[in-house]
C-alpha cells in the first residue's frame, strides 16, 4: 500500500485499540494489541504519519530510534533489592525504568494527555544484546519489569534490508506478533500530501512532469546516490527561505537534500524555468482581470512546460492567498466561541473572560506541545488566537466593545473574501481566454486547486461560480466532492 493508505489503516488499529467497554476496560486486551510493524524504503514519510495520526486523534506521541539503543537503556540498569518471603530474606535483582517507558510517563505527567502512541522506529535494527527482549516487548509490551502504560499503543517501523545493512529479519514468531504493513513509494499519494503541506511550486512542478525522479536509491561506482520524499520537502522548505532573503538556489544547495547528479542539473534547470516565468509574465494582472494582449499571445504560443509552468504559478498563488484567509477564518470562529458569553458586557467581566481565555490558549499550546500532538497550523493558529485576545483586552481597557473588535474583524474577513472570490473569478476568465476552457491547463488548474485542503474549503464555504463552472465542464465535480468530505467542512462563519 503507498503511504496514505497506510496512514488510514494505522490510524483505524489505533481507534480500534482504543475502543472501551461499558465498564472501561479496552475491548481488545492489551496483550492482543498487536503492535504495528511499517516497513518500507527510507525518506517516504514513516514518521511524518505518525504525528499526523496523533495530532487527528488528539492523542500524544513519543518518538525513538531503536539504532542507538543498548539493552542497559531500553530495559533499565539492574539493582540488588532485599525481599522477605516469610521468614527469609533474599537478594534480588531488579530493574530501573526504561528511558523509553521513562519518557512515555514524563509526557503523561506534563500534558496531561494519557493515551497516546509509542512509535520506535528502526526496530528492526536494534542491537545484538537488545533483539532477544524484542518479542516480549512486542507481545506484552514490557520492557524489563516495567510495562508501557495502557492506553499506548506501539507502532513500529523499519527498512528493508537492502537499504540498511543493519536491519535483522525478524523471525515467524515474531511477526506473528505484529500487524505488518509494507509501504510503497507512490507519488501520487505524495502529491496530495504536498498540496496540503504546501510544498513550493518549482519543487510540485517539477515532479510533475518528471515523477520518476521522485524517489531513487542506487549504488553506483561513485557510492549511494539516494532522491527521496524527505529530501524533497526539507528542500522546499530551504528554497522559501533563501527565496525570502534573496539568497540564490543553486546545485551545491540542491545537493544538499537531494544526491541524484542527473536530478540535481534536471530540477536546477526547472528551477531557472519556474524563476524566469514568474518574472516574464505578471501574474497579478491575471487576477486584476486586466490581461494585455501581449501576454495572451505570449502564454497561448509557449511551449508545454512554459504553459504548466505559468499554470502551476497561478495555483500557488491561489492557494497562499486562501490559505491565509482561512487562517482568519478559523481563528474568528474559536474566538467567537470564547467571548460569546460576554459579548453584551462590559468591563472587568470582559477582562477577567479574556485572561482566562489566554491562559486557556497558552495551556493548550503547551500541553499539546509536550503531548507531541501539535501541528504547526494549530500552533499558528493559537498563537493568533492569543495575539487577538492580549490585543482585545487592551482595546476594551480603552473603552471599546468586545463585539464591536470582533464584529470589525469579521467585516474585514468578509471584505478579504469578496476580493478573493473576484480575484478567482478574474483568473478563471484569463485562463479560458488565453487556453481554452477545456483545456489541459484548465483541467491542470481546476485540479490543483481540489487538490489543496485548504483551497478545497475555502472554495466549498464561498462559492465561486467560475470553478463550479470549469469543474463540472471538466469533470472534476465528483472528485472534489469526495475530497472535500475527507478534508471536512468549515463552520460557517460568514
């Protein structure tokens, strides 16, 4: 299965492990939650899931790589302790705790959170002295004397042996034991992973017309050479910050995340590309509806790679735009939730609703922080909460209304959306004037902008005529349907 569809089904085993009886207890008991074993190439996303799964769930993580492990840190350093056993007393041995169960109670104890997921990663690569503990870990989840706490459930994961000369294959009895997933590389999977994670244009693009440069791991006269979607997304990631300082992109910086020489001079040649298109063709007089001549005639005669080029700009430039207004969105929809109960008072009722609601805020921030469950969005998303609310307090000190600072706010929301909407509106004109409307860049268009979770919902709360237009001209209606109920809908606000 790709990466997804492995996600998916971890995530329904841990639901499952975390189901209750009517009297508390888990319905599948612990010793029979079998622990989840994904094996798959390095860099495709193992251990991304895992925090997307506990940050969906609201559950807790704690992470370790299994590779540097002794068997004296992962079951405990031994100590004599005397015990009577009626009228004898003896010398026995014991065991300290775990580091790994150590941390696993550390994080309960700070967050609060006590059910969560123990993800050991490299687990087929532990040492000679540790692989013999292995199965009654595996089994009754104890490591030493100490078991990890119920309500954790073990995810493991590892790779083949091809790629790690370290890796021990785990026998029948073993794996007998687990709930074995093998993963494949896919890259549409990663695709739409990419559009929700935002990953630059030229990076997106680029793979587009050259997906089997996604993922590659070789061994030539010369040594390893390895291309991968880890690689890929720290690479977006650094190109938008050197892009925010001026800083050139270059094959030495490429290298750096991504060793395939042939890939390093392809994607550096795309990225010339995507650079002199942006600067060639002004984009914003696209979305100003204000589309000269000359740039019709320039994009309608260029060549493939311009044209998608040009199109994938345009998408990227949507999909930042509704991004940050949903960022607005969602954080004027908690935080009218917050100050409903005061919104018709006045005074030291309004300030002491408002610090209990920013303290409130930082809890959660922090408690979700040590619980590992924190997404950057949410992280994001609590730190405007709580800019509006230390903002707010101030303003209503200053004799304002705490409606009346909400109410502006969703004023100037409403007026973001309705310049948006036209923007969209203005884009979808220019494309069918300059491409065609069923055309393979429209459909290229309309696709990306599904694709986006974030352009999907912005697109579902505020309708924009135009895309429902091209979407169904181009048959993507059903499709957007469909992801559009996965992603979920927006309450509405507006």
């Amino acid at each position: 299965m790709n990466i997804k569809e492995a996600k998916d089904y971890i995530k329904d085993t841990v639901s499952a492990y975390l189901k209750k009886d009517e009297f508390g207890d888990y319905r599948i008991p612990i010793e029979k939650q079998r622990p989840v074993f994904l094996i798959g190439a390095p860099g495709i996303g193992k251990t991304a899931i895992m925090s997307q799964i506990s940050e969906e769930l609201g559950i807790a993580l704690v992470s370790y790589s299994m590779t540097h492990h002794t068997r004296q840190s992962a079951l405990g350093l031994p100590f004599i302790k005397e015990k009577k056993y009626g009228d004898m007393t003896v010398s026995v041995s014991e065991y300290t705790m775990s580091e790994i169960i150590a941390s696993v109670y550390d994080t309960i104890e700070e967050s609060g959170v006590r059910e969560g997921i123990l993800f050991l990663d490299e687990i087929n690569c532990v040492s000679e002295t540790l692989y013999p503990s292995m199965l009654q870990f595996l089994q009754y989840k104890v490591f030493g004397k100490h078991t990890v706490p119920a309500g954790w459930i073990i995810v493991t994961a590892g790779n083949p042996p091809e790629f790690n000369k370290a890796v021990r294959e785990f026998d029948v009895v073993t794996l007998d034991r687990m709930k074995v997933i093998n993963v494949d590389v896919d890259y549409p999977a990663w695709k739409t992973y990419a559009n929700m994670r935002g990953i630059h244009g030229a990076v997106t693009g680029f793979l587009e017309s050259n997906a089997d440069s996604f993922y590659k791991v070789e061994t030539s006269a010369y040594g390893k050479t390895y291309v991968t979607a880890r690689g890929w997304e720290d690479l977006s990631d650094i190109i938008k910050l050197y892009e925010e300082d001026g800083k050139a992109v270059n094959d030495n910086l490429v290298g750096q995340y991504i060793t395939d020489e042939k890939t390093i001079k392809d994607f550096c040649a795309y990225y010339d590309l995507y650079n002199k298109y942006r600067k060639q063709y002004d984009v914003e007089e696209i979305f100003t509806g204000n589309l000269s001549d000359k740039t019709v005639k320039t994009a309608a005669s260029a060549s493939v790679d311009e044209r998608l080029a040009l199109t994938g700009l345009l998408a990227d430039t949507v999909k930042a735009e509704t991004t940050d207004i949903l960022i607005k969105h969602r954080m004027l929809t908690f935080v009218r939730a917050g100050i409903g109960p005061v919104a018709d008072s006045t005074g030291d009722d309004v300030a002491d609703r408002i610090d209990s609601l920013i303290e409130a805020s930082k809890s959660t921030l922090s408690r979700k922080s040590r619980a590992g469950s924190l997404s950057a969005a949410e992280k994001t998303q609590t730190r405007k909460i709580i800019k509006f609310y230390t903002e707010a307090k101030k303003r209503v000190a200053a004799g304002e209304s705490i409606k009346d600072i909400y109410n502006k706010k969703v004023t100037e929301l409403k007026s973001c959306v309705d310049k948006e909407l036209k923007r969209i509106d203005n884009l979808f004109n220019g494309m069918e004037k300059v491409f065609g409307e069923e055309s393979n860049e429209m459909l290229v268009l309309v696709t990306e902008l599904t694709l986006s979770s974030d352009t999907s919902d912005f697109l579902s709360n505020f309708k924009s005529d135009a895309y429902e237009k091209f979407s169904k001209v181009l048959k993507v209606s059903d499709r957007a349907g469909e992801l559009r109920k996965e992603i979920g809908n927006l309450e509405g606000l507006l």
